[in-house]
C-alpha cells in the first residue's frame, strides 16, 4: 500500500507541479516514446537474465506490493518453535524428536505455528539442522558455520532478481535518450511535409 501511495504522490506533484508552472500535459503524453523505452527495457531484461531469474524477479515485485516483509510475530513464532523444538531434544528420545523433523506436516510443534509451515523454505531449513543436531556427530561451531553458509548461499539467490532490475534501471537513461532521438528523427522527417 505504501509503494501506491508513494507513487501517486510522487506523480501528482510533478505532474501538478507542470500544470501549476503552465505546462500543458497533453505535450508530455507521448505514447511511442514510453513505449520504445519500456519495450526495450524488458527486452532487454529477457535477454540478459535467465528464465529463473525473471520468474524470481515477478514473484518478488508482487511480493514488495503486497508488503510481504516479515512482521513481529513471524520473528515470534521463529523463537518459540526454536525454543520448543529444543526443549523437545533435551526432554525426549530422539525417535521421538526426529518424528517432528521428518514430517513436520504433521507435527505438533510444526502445527501450532502455520506460518512458518507454508514457508517450505524455512521448515525444510530448520528441519535438516536439527537432524543435524540430533544426530549428534558434528560440532556447534561446525554447525554454525555450515548454517552461515546456507544463509549467505540463499540471501546470494534472493538478491538476483534486484540486481537484475538494478542493472536495467541503470540503462535507462541510455535507452531514454535513443527514444529522445528518435523522436527528433521523426520530427525532423517531418519538416518538408
């Protein structure tokens, strides 16, 4: 909601601002110049980036106009399905722990948190360091370091989609001058008629 609200503004006050200063606006709308641009920007963003990125890409701009950063009470219910799941290491056997991480569909302790089910990234996350932890081989700086490794690898992923756009935003101006030339090409053409 903020984004929205955040670009209207941003468009009715320079828009407003033309008006205001005695621009006429039916000058700024040109429609082939706008298209130039933004048709050679995406063409531009397929040929640079592969299919994977560009589903990424889309899946992440709808996931930035719905808001959908984590709130409070994800961060909440991370802690108490941590501080639940070793509480259960260190009370239960480890048959019976290891039944949670195997099937945390059907968990108690998966349950009572659905939010961080639906999130199949995350349960599969915390579910293989556990069975790390309860296999019992390995040491907690080893774990550590393996855990960092593994959230440095997917926040590397997650930043692809805005590094692609970052880079075609980047070639904008570029792209906004050739329609600017464009345009002049056309008027010029335009002058023995």
């Amino acid at each position: 909601m903020g984004i929205i609200l955040g670009l209207l503004v941003t468009i009715g006050c320079v828009l407003g601002g033309y008006v205001a200063a005695g621009g006429h606006l039916y000058v700024l709308w040109q429609p082939y110049e706008l298209l130039i641009i933004l048709g050679a920007s995406l063409g531009t963003f397929l040929v640079a980036n592969n299919m994977k990125v560009v589903k990424d890409t889309g899946k992440a701009m709808g996931e930035a106009f719905k808001d959908a950063v984590p709130k409070q009470r994800d961060y909440l219910d991370l802690l108490s399905l941590l501080h639940s799941l070793m509480r259960e290491m260190r009370s239960k056997s480890r048959s019976e722990v290891e039944a949670h991480v195997d099937n945390p569909a059907e968990s108690a302790i998966f349950s009572a948190f659905p939010n961080i089910l639906k999130n199949q990234a995350m349960t599969n996350f915390i579910c293989d360091y556990c069975r790390l932890i309860i296999i019992g081989n390995a040491r907690p700086h080893e774990i550590e370091a393996l855990m960092d490794e593994e959230i440095h690898t997917v926040q590397h992923d997650k930043m692809k989609p805005k590094q692609a756009v970052q880079e075609v935003a980047d070639g904008l101006p570029a792209l906004g001058i050739v329609a600017a030339v464009l345009g002049i090409v056309h008027a010029m053409g335009a002058l023995d008629q």
